[in-house]
C-alpha cells in the first residue's frame, strides 16, 4: 500500500489524467521536450556542416552570405527547437563567423569595422527573425488552441443536447447554425410530392437541397441543407459530429411518433371495445325484455290470462321507449365525439328546462320533487341539450333510487353561475370511481342500473360544450347529488327579459 | 309441477319470463340479485334455475358455484354476454345450459323442458330412438338408416348414445370428452369436431346443414329429435 503510493508519477500517465482543456492551451505555449532536443540536434550538427562547406569556399564568397546562410540555419532551428536552440545557435553561428570568417582567422578578434557592424546585424537580424516566427507560430497556435476549444464546446453541447428528455431536434439544429454561423439549417424529408421541411433554423430556409450552399444526406430520405457561409473543410469534423446526432434525434422522433401513434391506436381499440360492450349490453336488455313478451304473445299453447296480456303489452311498450332513449344517447354521443353538434345558446330559465326534461321521461319522472324558483337569473345555454343533460342525469338518480325515497331537483344561485342538484338517495358511488363516471361508455359494472353507460357521459359532453359543469358528490345520508352549474346569461333576472 | 327459480337483476325479464312460465304451469319464484338466489334457492328447492349472469353484488358466476355446492338442479344460463369465454366459464363452473339474451321464449321453453326430463330421471329406459332419417337401437347397438346399417365406430357410437340419451339438452364439450375419452381430455375439442362431422356424413340428411346433431359454437352439442 505504502509503495504504492510512494512510487513516482509517471509524467506521460500525469499528462494524460490532465483535463482535455488545459492540456489544449499548455501544448499551444510550451513545445515537447522532444522538438527541443531536435532544435539543439539540429543546431549542432546543421551549424558544423554549414561552416565545414563554407570554409571550403572561403575565397569565393563574401562575409554577407556567410551570415545570411547561418541565418537560415538559425530560423530553422527556431521553427523546429524554438527559442533556446535558436538563441544557442545564433551565439554558436556568431562565434564561428568570427571565428572562421571574419579577419584575422582563427582568432575572436574582428580586423574590419564592416565586418564587426555585419556580424552585430547578423546578431540582431537572428534574434528578431526567431523572435518573429515563433511569435507568428504561437500565433497560429493559439488560433488552433481557440478553434479546438470552440469545436470542444460544440460537441459538449451537442452531446448534452441528446441527454435531455424533450425532441432535441429543433435546438440540435439552432446549434448547428450557430455554431458555423450559417443563414440558416433546414431537416428536409423526402416525401411523394418533393420535400418536406421536417425542422428548420432559421430566416430564409431551403425547400429543396438545390436551393442550400451545402448538402448533406444523412440517410436516404432526409437531407441536412445549409444556407449561408460554405464551409471549410476543418468545419467538416465538427459537422460530422453534427449529423451522426441529428439521425440519432431522428430516428427517436420517428420512434417516439410511432410510439404515439399505437398508443392512439391501442386507446381507439379499448374504447371500441367498451363502445361494443355497453351497446350490446344497453341495446340487448331491453330488446330481450321485448322479444320475450313477444314471443310469449305470439304462442298460441296456452291462452294467457287478459292482465298477463295487457302486461306483456305494457312491458314492449316501455321497453321500446327505453330502446329508443338509448339511441338517441348513441346518436348525441356520436354527435359529440366527432365535433358534429351545433349550439344554439341563448338565456334560458331553469325552471322551464325542468319540467320539459322530466317530460321527456319515462313516466314523465313521476314522484321527483322539484323545486326550482321561477326569480333565479336565467343561463346561457342550449334549451335541447340542456333538457336532454337533465333528463339524463334525472333518469339515472330515478334507476338507482329506492322507490320510497323520492329524487330531488333543486337550484340556487351561486355568484355569476345557477346550480342545479339532482339530489338521489340511492347507494351512491365511492369517491375514488366518480373519476370514471362520465367515461365515454364507462359503465360502473356490467350488472344493474339503465343506460348508465351512455347518459351520464352525453350529460357530460354537452354541459362542456356549453361551458357547463357538472360534479358529484356525496348526498348527506347515502346516495349521490349531482351539481350542475352554467353561467348567467348577462346578469338579467328573468322577469326582466320578459317583454 | 316443476318449481322454476327466475333470478334477473331487470323487472321486466323477471316479469315477461314469470307470465310466460306461470301461463305454461311452472311454479315461479324470482330474484332481483345474487344473494336473493342463494337465499331463494336454499328456501323454495328449485327443479330447475334460470340465471342472469350480470348481477349486482354476487356474480351469476357466483351463484353458480354457490349452487352447485349442494345442488343438482340443472341451471340455464341467460346472458347478454356472448362471448365464448364467458359460456366456457359458465358451463366449467356447472351450468347446464346457455341462451343468449335476446331469446326467443320457444327456445327457452324447450331448453328448460329438456333440463327438467334430464333431472327426473325415469327408469324407463329409451331403448329406440325414432327420427325421419334414421333409427337408434340403443340396447342392440344398431343403427339403421333407409333399411340398412350404418357401421358406426365404438368411439361414434358413444358419442351417438350419449347425445341421443340426452334428447334436446346441450351437452358439453368437457363432459363429451370426459365420458368418451376419459378424465385426462379436457381441451381437446377438435377430437369432438372430427367425429361429429363423420357421425353427420353418416346419419344427417344433409351433413352441411346438419338437422339432429347441432353444434353450440364455444359450448358443445345439442342432440335435436
């Protein structure tokens, strides 16, 4: 354990456990040891062999070229070694010219003042020809430095981009475009007509990739158009980044659409289903009620005594009329699921909408117990739809009511809005299934009660498109009450709108 | 005379069905709920119960397995459910028969006529069963049709007994193949569909429109005289 920790930092495993960015800088600034050594190799071997060759020549050429040649050798080691093999070689290249080149040889001594201004010159010249490139090297290392930390930046984003839950697409590509400064991006998806903008960024998007500066396909029926500035080609790198995530956002997109699309689908069946059940049970109870009597009147082995005749009569009678009350639910239903039913609201008073709904009933819903004043403000609303939501909601408190406890309609007014409660004193039903309640087709078990399936959720969808509401809740003792509240049609009082 | 018991959560089934069978001599009790069954089955011992199976509180499901904890008397099933899931369900739990609502009270009448005969057993053997088409020797084990024998396999001839002994009753697929085949065939009905359909190439007049051996799709056979 100890030695472990003990044990020296390997540099090149420091070097590499050091954040991507600092490491981006420090390579801008400072040179490996290893371009330093071949600086100083170069230094020593180029700088011998120059003045090897040169002494050769000696009488051919003059101390100017000399120097400029050695001049050369010191550049070049400043490019590849940088500063201190530079430096090193520009005293070496200034000790071996006056040493070898300037009179009298051999000696560092300088015969000439020419020779002693050239070689001060040649001094300057090097130290500000290797202070330039490098400058103009560190330089364009830093452009690079900030170039790689702008593409690192990008990708950073780009790859946080794809963690958040939502679409990623449009901010993918608003980041694309900022990123390259571009015009503007457009997704283009082939369909049967052309194409089809499936995300833009964007002013002026291209419809078509003929109309972009620059295409790309990221697969065979999408095409990634830019407007704008043509890229470069070390833009390339970056964009590459771009599009590999673009067809992953698309291909989520397509999947979270596909997904969307059966969940549609899946709900569509389920209602189906129920649709189908509680139609077969609403629609069969009473027709086998129907055909029974029928039947049992039409046998001619027994002769049936007059009241059980007058009673079968009397059940096909009421059993019609339940029939078709439950077609005219499965009617409004439809009309209301697919957006067919026209409002026609106007100020209406509950206490004429009452007593026009309990006629429509069976027995013209005998033994309810009305009390609606005549002085309550009169609602906005659509008289038949509103008949047609009270009568259901009566008709189910009648199916679930004992026969000696009598449902109550009363109404009062509550600030701007008319309360209407339809008050049962039936069983009731728990707090947690009256969620369910007015579900399309949502019956609260197949056993018992009328219709319950149909009414309530028609009650429902016509008092939302008439900006009605309708709650229930608990009646004191044990049953169910009903509220339904409309608005007041402008404040008038009923007896005012009277002419 | 037989002592119905009419159990519908709707009055008005309770009361057609009431006048209908009154009308025709049966004795009728009726309950409106599953507990009311129970109870009213226990009280009247009914020969015979009519059965709604969408009950409020106790399920016709229920009811059937309530009853059959200490009862025989045949049940017959009225639903609106007509899935073959739920008759299986039915007839598995003991019932013995399944008319789907709406019905015609014909129908009824004859199912509960056939369910009655079957639990008074009569010692009075049937030892030849007499059609327009054909002739069943039940003690010679013979069948004749247009003046001659039609060789029928033993496995034929069990199913034959079995449907023409139970004359107008539905009887099950299980209960086919457990008397035919044995205990350990219960899902096998495809055995069944084969050999009905050589029984009705053999004795039907018309083996597509089959006359006495009628098929109850999802429930079993009917032997109809």
């Amino acid at each position: 354990m100890a030695d472990a920790m003990n044990r020296p930092v390997d540099p090149a495993s420091a070097a590499a456990a050091r954040p991507p960015a600092s490491g981006l800088l420090a390579r801008a600034e400072r040179l490996p040891a290893r371009r330093l050594a071949s600086g100083l190799l170069l230094g020593l071997v180029g700088l011998p062999l120059l003045t090897v060759a040169l002494t050769g020549l000696r009488s051919h050429v003059d101390l100017s070229s000399v120097l400029l040649l050695y001049l050369l050798v010191v550049v070049v080691v400043a490019v590849v070694g940088g500063f201190v093999p530079a430096a090193s070689a520009a005293v070496g290249a200034f000790l071996l010219a006056n040493w070898y080149f300037t009179p009298p040889f051999h000696q560092f001594q300088i015969a000439k003042q020419a020779d002693v201004l050239a070689l001060i010159v040649f001094v300057a010249v090097a130290v500000a020809g290797v202070v330039s490139a490098l400058v103009d090297l560190a330089a364009r290392r830093r452009v690079e430095a900030t170039r790689a930390r702008a593409e690192a930046e990008a990708l950073a984003r780009l790859g946080g981009t794809l963690l958040h839950g939502h679409d990623p697409l449009p901010e993918l590509v608003e980041q694309l475009r900022v990123t390259f400064g571009l015009d503007s991006v457009a997704l283009l998806r082939r369909d049967r007509q052309g194409w089809g903008i499936e995300v833009v960024a964007g002013h002026t998007a291209p419809i078509r990739p003929e109309y972009a500066t620059d295409a790309v396909e990221l697969d065979p029926q999408t095409m990634l158009a830019l407007t704008g500035r043509r890229l470069a080609s070390n833009d390339r790198r970056v964009l590459r980044a771009f599009t590999d995530q673009l067809a992953v956002a698309l291909e989520s997109r397509r999947l979270s659409r596909a997904a969307a699309d059966a969940a549609l689908l899946a709900e569509a069946n389920q209602l189906r289903t129920a649709l189908l059940a509680a139609v077969s049970h609403d629609l069969r109870t009473p027709l086998a009620s129907i055909k029974t009597a029928v039947t049992g009147l039409l046998q001619d082995d027994v002769a049936l005594p007059p009241e059980a005749t007058a009673e079968l009569l009397a059940t096909i009678d009421q059993q019609t009329d339940r029939l078709d009350a439950l077609v005219g639910n499965l009617l409004d239903m439809t009309r209301l699921q697919t957006g067919a039913l026209s409002l026609h609201n106007r100020p209406i008073g509950m206490d004429e909408v009452v007593p026009a709904a309990l006629a429509s009933l069976a027995d013209h819903g005998r033994g309810v117990q009305v009390d609606v004043p005549e002085t309550l403000p009169r609602v906005h609303a659509d008289p038949g739809l509103l008949e047609r939501a009270v009568a259901n909601v009566v008709a189910n408190a009648l199916a679930w009511s004992p026969p000696d406890r009598p449902v109550q309609v009363t109404a009062a007014r509550h600030g701007d809005r008319v309360e209407l409660r339809v008050i049962d004193h039936g069983p009731g039903i728990p707090a947690g299934d009256r969620d369910r309640l007015f579900q399309r087709f949502q019956r609260l078990g197949d056993a018992g009660g009328s219709g319950v399936g149909l009414g309530l959720a028609v009650a429902h969808g016509f008092l939302d498109a008439m900006h009605g509401q309708i709650t229930p809740g608990d009646t004191p003792g044990s049953g169910l009450t009903m509220r339904i509240t409309l608005p007041i049609a402008d404040g008038q009082p009923n007896q005012e709108a009277a002419p | 005379m037989s002592r119905v018991l009419v159990v519908d959560d709707e009055p008005q089934i309770r009361r057609t069905l009431a006048i209908n069978l009154r009308a025709r001599g049966y004795q009728v009790d009726l309950a409106a709920s599953g507990e009311e069954a129970l109870k009213a089955a226990a009280d009247q011992q009914p020969d015979v119960v009519v059965l709604d199976l969408g009950l409020p509180g106790i399920d016709g499901l229920q009811v059937i397995h309530g009853l059959r904890g200490w009862t025989q008397a045949p049940i017959i099933v009225l639903s609106v459910r007509e899935r073959e899931a739920d008759k299986v369900a039915a007839l598995d739990a003991g019932a013995d028969d399944y008319v789907t609502k709406p019905f015609g009270i014909n129908e009824l009448l004859a199912r509960l006529r056939a369910a009655v005969r079957r639990a008074t057993p009569t010692d009075e053997q049937v030892p030849i069963v007499q059609t327009p088409d054909f002739r069943v020797d039940l003690a010679a084990k013979q069948v004749i049709r247009d003046g001659m024998e039609v060789r029928l396999t033993p496995t034929e001839w069990q199913l034959v007994e079995l449907l023409v002994r139970n004359p107008g009753r539905l009887v099950s697929q299980r209960q086919l193949l457990h008397e035919v085949w044995g205990p350990k065939y219960r899902e096998e009905t495809n055995y069944l569909r084969v050999f009905i359909a050589q029984i009705r190439r053999k004795l039907e007049p018309d083996p597509a429109h089959p006359r006495y051996f009628i098929t109850e799709p999802g429930m079993g056979y009917r032997y109809q005289p």
